[in-house]
C-alpha cells in the first residue's frame, strides 16, 4: 500500500495519519476502524467473490466503502498499518463454539502489532463484537475495555483451553467466556485463503448459513441480521423487524453506509452432484 492509497483509508475511517507509529496512534487508527467499517458477511450472499490479496482488500474496503468478515478486515488493516510504519503478524486462530468446541484451523485471523515506542499489541477490528482497543500482548491479567474485560492467557495453562491448543498457543477470554484460541506463528494472508473457501461454502459455516452487519457506533452498536435491526444506545436495546426489501437496504444505507445492489438473501447450498 502506498503512501496515496494509505491516504484514501485514513480519509475512509475518518482518521489521522499517525506522526509516529506508536501505540497512541495505534489506538486511535483500531477504534476508528471499527466505527467506521462494518463486519458483515454480505458478499457471500450477495454472490461476489472474496479474493484475499491487498489490491484486492483496498479496493473492497476503501474504494467500495464496503465491509467483510476477518480474514478482509483484519487483512486490509495490517496493510494499513505497516504503510504507516507498524511490524505486523498475521495470526490464525481458532473460534470457541457455543458449544464450548473451536472451529477449524485458520478459522480467524488476527494481528500481532508492533509499535515504534518497544510495545506489542493484539489487534482485532474483524471479530465483531470485540475490544474497542488492542490488548496488550504480553499481558497476562485483565485488562479492562469499553468492550468488556479481556484476558489473554497461555493455553497449556488455563482451564478455558482444549485439546485443540498447541504448545505456546494462547487463548483470548472475554467476560470470562473464551473466544478464540491464538497461535503465535506468523502466518501470510494466502494461508488462510482454504479456510475462508470453506467458510463461504459450507452448509456448516454459520457465514454461509446466516446474514449478519454489525459496527460499532459512538453509542452502543448497530446490528442488521436478516431483516432483523437492532440498534443498542448507553445500555438500551431496540430490536424491529423490517417490513420488506426496500426497509433493508435503506437500513443498510443508514446504519453502515452501504448502497447494495439488492437484498442479501441466504440461499440454501447447492447439493453435491450424484
């Protein structure tokens, strides 16, 4: 990413280019982020591709204005940064399920964040509802965030932790509940590239089988799933069902700034040839 196109991002998030990389500037680019890029799941029923490349990121991010799920997200925002002179890792992590089990291999993507004042940070705008602020990588206690309190923990030593984790993995806790079990080893952007394959294209992927936009907003968040907006402000929760199609996409256009071509619509998958 050049220094113009890291320009164009910077104007996209509504934020300011850092005068040095450090972790004030680091914090102010991941709340920004947040605010102003939504999570969604949207091109996969849409019927559009996902190309994890960075051309192809920036043109998906910046230049359409859209959103994406981690591996987009999380992947265009480390371009970012190490435009602006950050050390960036890619991570893969594995999700924890409602039923306690995690996802496959590579099933997130996150960020190992290295700033120019000697601190190290986990950085995460594409998890959904997560930390507004990186978290110290190397802390091992609480730390506590607008999102909630979270707590990264080595695996082999914490009770969260499965048979699934690796030596040196650790595992990210939110309000006590563990949401994703973390490698240290770097990884490339195309090393996720079978996994998001698979999370497009399975009938057991929920971003296959569900719609989902959320941002988080200076109040609370904004959420669309389906025809379903719910809108959280200082604590308060409103939920509505939107009547039909025209409903949503004006709900799209409100709440993330999306101008989609039509209404997103889960399709069931296509069964395998006999």
């Amino acid at each position: 990413m050049d220094s113009s196109q890291a320009d164009a991002y910077l104007q996209r998030i509504g934020a300011e280019r850092p005068a040095v990389p450090d972790a004030a500037g680091l914090r102010e680019l991941h709340l920004r982020h947040q605010l102003a890029v939504p999570f969604e799941n949207l091109s996969i029923h849409l019927g559009q591709d996902i190309v994890l490349t960075e051309p192809a990121l920036f043109e998906k991010v910046v230049t359409d204005r859209r959103g994406g799920f981690c591996y987009e997200l999380n992947g265009a925002f480390g371009a970012l940064l190490r435009s602006l002179g950050y050390g960036v890792e890619l991570l893969a992590a594995r999700v924890y399920g409602k039923d306690g089990r995690v996802g496959p291999p590579y099933d997130h993507l996150a960020l190992r964040v290295r700033t120019a004042d000697g601190e190290t940070w986990l950085a995460d705008v594409g998890f959904g509802r997560h930390s507004h602020f990186p978290l110290r990588y190397a802390e091992r206690g609480e730390q506590g965030d607008p999102g909630g309190v979270f707590r990264i923990a080595d695996a082999d030593a914490d009770a969260d932790a499965d048979a699934h984790s690796g030596a040196g993995d650790l595992v990210v806790v939110r309000d006590g509940e563990p949401q994703y079990l973390l490698e240290r080893r770097p990884r490339l952007l195309a090393d996720f590239e079978a996994t998001c394959w698979w999370q497009r294209t399975s009938p057991v992927s929920h971003f296959r089988t569900s719609l989902i936009c959320s941002r988080l907003t200076p109040e609370g968040r904004a959420t669309l799933s389906g025809r379903t907006l719910v809108l959280t402000a200082s604590g308060t929760r409103q939920e509505r069902e939107l009547p039909d199609a025209e409903a949503v996409l004006a709900a799209y256009r409100t709440h993330f700034s999306l101008d989609l071509p039509r209404e997103p619509a889960v399709t069931p998958p296509t069964p395998p040839a006999a």
